[in-house]
C-alpha cells in the first residue's frame, strides 16, 4: 500500500518558560521510558561491576530520574 496513510499516535505539547507551544511526537517520551528502564536493570542487575556503577553515580542518576518523569508529566494533556 503506498501513499498517505492515518496514523492514531499520541503527542505531547509542551509550553516552555516563554510561553512556546512545542509538540512533539512519542519518540521522546520513548526515549525517556526506555533510559528509566535502564536505570532500574541498572539498580536491579546481581553484576557487583554494574553495582559499583549505580553506587557511584547514585546521586546524579536519581536526580536525572526526577526531571525524565516530571517531563513525561508536563506532556500528559487530554485533547479531542
């Protein structure tokens, strides 16, 4: 089948700082899933190399965790 074809996605808008209305697609948000599945393989993994890792960078990985989930609640906006 070629041509355009409807696509049923989600998308996120964002208004920034200044007041810009930004939409972007899920890639972004997918991105941020995926790195927060990450960090928890990461905080989860039996390897005490990869524990060392979380144990080293704890403070930064946690607050990193913090702005990925208040970005994917900014993006939560109901629309027709």
């Amino acid at each position: 089948m070629r041509g355009p074809r409807k696509v049923d996605t989600v998308s996120t808008t964002m208004i920034d700082d200044h007041s810009t209305l930004r939409t972007e697609n899920p890639f972004w948000n997918f991105k941020v899933g995926m790195t927060l599945r990450f960090f928890n393989a990461l905080r989860n993994a039996a390897d005490p190399a990869l524990q060392a890792v979380v144990a080293r960078h704890r403070d930064r990985i946690e607050l990193f965790e913090i702005i990925l989930r208040r970005q994917l609640e900014r993006s939560i906006n109901r629309a027709g």
